[in-house]
C-alpha cells in the first residue's frame, strides 16, 4: 500500500519538476520602445555644448511583467535603435552637427551610449543614431534614466527652441537564477 501512495505522489508531482525545471532553465528575449519629447533651446552660442538633459521612465517593469519577470531578472539590456526626429513640420536638424547620447545612472556616473554625424547643410528631419553594444543592464533596473544629448551646433541662433522627440528600442534578455 505504501509503494503505491508513493508512486501517486510521484506520478503527480512530475509534471510540476518538470514544467518548475523548463522555467529556470530558458532566458526569453523581450523587444520593446519608448520615447519621449523635449525641446533644445537655441541660443547665440555656437560649438560643442550640452544641449537638454531630460529623465525618462522606461515602464520596463510592465514589459518584463507581462512575461512573469521583474527587474532582478535582467541578464542584458541593449539599445539596437535610437532615432532622433523634429516635432514641428517646419523644423529641421540642420541647428546640429554632432549628436551623442549619455546615460547617467544613479551614482551619477556617465556613459556615451549612441552617436549621430549630420552634414553640413541638412534638411533632414530625422537622424538615427549608431548605438554602442554596451550591456546596460544596470541602467534599465532603474526606475527612470537620465540622458543627456550633447553635440555641436553650428548655427549660433534660431527664432525659437528645437522640439523633438528621442525612440529607443532596447533588447531585453530576462531569465530566472544567476
């Protein structure tokens, strides 16, 4: 009688080790964008500067808890894509010259992450940026990230403030365990 309430047990509890194994075994691999607008004020200095610094909240946390994973269970973040375009139909990119992109992250300490060359004479009104393959994992367990974009503007005044809008699309890979 004892062998068969053990075997029971057994038979029962397979299924259970098994699919709690499948789980710590697999990492999933999570896509996701943000963005946000801000606006660069334009004023009579020309040459290298800081041109806005803005915080963004990535809501990471509801991409990652759509697939029963948390923060903690970040194993690798990467930006594969950032794109910088105007708001305003009659702005264009041509105020810029040289554009990159930094992350502060919460000790305060800065790292260049994308960058963007636009020719001289441009009407564009979108510049994608060339991201680095930097893992930056521990900048997406925050819950904001700063960034700064600093550049070269070459045009020393505009009748009014630059508005834009920044996109990431960041790989996420999330895992259970170390």
């Amino acid at each position: 009688m004892k062998i068969s309430n053990y075997f029971l047990v057994l038979i029962f509890s397979l299924p259970t080790i098994f699919y709690s194994c499948k789980k710590v075994g697999g990492n999933k691999n999570i896509n996701y964008a943000f963005q946000q607008d801000f606006k660069v004020d334009t004023i009579s200095y020309v040459g290298e500067r800081e041109f806005v610094t803005f915080e963004m909240n990535t809501n990471i946390e509801s991409y990652l808890a759509l697939n029963d994973f948390t923060i903690n269970n970040i194993k690798e973040a990467k930006v594969i894509s950032v794109e910088l375009s105007t708001v305003n139909a009659n702005q264009d990119l041509n105020y810029f010259k040289n554009l990159s992109l930094r992350m502060t992250n919460d000790a305060g300490a800065q790292l260049i992450f994308a960058n963007a060359v636009l020719p001289d004479e441009t009407v564009q009104k979108t510049v994608s940026f060339v991201p680095e393959t930097t893992d930056l994992k521990e900048f997406f367990k925050l819950a904001t990230i700063q960034f700064t974009l600093y550049g070269i503007n070459d045009l020393s005044i505009l009748p009014s403030p630059v508005d834009l809008r920044i996109k990431f699309n960041v790989a996420v890979t999330a895992g259970l365990g170390n």
